[in-house]
C-alpha cells in the first residue's frame, strides 16, 4: 500500500509540473497572440491612412504614354 501512495505522489509531483508548463506557454501565446494583433491593428490603420480620402475615377487620370 504505501508503494503505491508513493508512486501516486510521484506521478502527482510530474503532472503538477507538467501542468504548470503548459500554463506558462499558454500564458506566453496568449501574449504573442495580443501583440500580433495589436501590429495586425497598426497596419490596418496605415494602410487605411494612405488609401486616398476622395474617390478618384480611372477616366480622370491621364495614361502614362501621353
């Protein structure tokens, strides 16, 4: 009996450290995730700013060969 409350407690001790890996990468997606989206966010914004603010139609534009 007391073989098997220490290998309970042994395999307990792995599965708490396993467990408290896998919540530090959690942790550091989640992280990463946030700041993709914040750049994502940035470059939506830049694209948005350099996009002409007046519709301009193709026929007023003058061809390059004239």
């Amino acid at each position: 009996m007391d073989e098997r409350i220490t290998e309970l407690e042994i395999k307990l001790g792995f599965t708490e450290e396993l467990v408290e890996q896998l919540n530090l990468t959690v942790f550091r997606q989640q992280q990463q995730i946030e700041a993709l989206q914040a750049a994502i966010g940035r470059l939506s914004q830049q694209v948005q700013d350099s996009q002409p603010k007046e519709f301009r139609s193709l026929r007023d534009e003058i061809p390059p060969h004239y």
